[in-house]
C-alpha cells in the first residue's frame, strides 16, 4: 500500500470482543444518524470466522489459476482511488 499511495498501511490491532461492541453501536447509531456504517457486528464475526476456501474445483474444471495476492491488492487500491474511497495526500 504504501508503494501505490505512498501511505502506510494502518498498524493497530483491535481485539475481537471490543470490535464486535463498537460493531453494534456502529450498527445501532446508522440507524438514528442515518448514513452508513464502516463496520457493523456481522462484518466482525464474518472477518473472524474461518472461511477457508479452495479454488481447486475451479481449477480442475475450468483452469482456473488465482492472480498473485500483491497483484490483486494494487488492483483494489487503484479502484478505491479512482473511486475516491482513498484521499491521497
């Protein structure tokens, strides 16, 4: 990230009970103040679970070969900043 923004990525670490508290106040507070959440309850247990997933179907059925990771995260960057989710300094 902080090749394409020249930003870098964010270092903290927030545990797991006190992310899914400020996930339902984050939830709870759209609903009054309207808008939309940067995070709810569901987005945390989604995050935390285990989603261990497998391409190999994909593969073996229609050659499927997964893009490298660095590769699809400056393709996600990109997006965000011409989308304007990212401001660049």
């Amino acid at each position: 990230m902080l090749r394409k923004t020249g930003v870098s990525a964010p270092r903290i670490k927030i545990p797991k009970p006190f992310a899914q508290v400020a996930g339902y106040i984050s939830g709870y507070g759209r609903s009054f103040v309207g808008g939309d959440s940067v995070f709810t309850s569901y987005s945390v247990k989604t995050l935390c679970s285990n989603s261990s997933v497998s391409s190999d179907l994909a593969h073996r059925e229609l050659g499927f070969e997964p893009r490298d990771w660095k590769e699809s995260l400056a393709d996600h960057v990109d997006w965000m900043i011409d989308d304007g989710i990212i401001d660049l300094p």
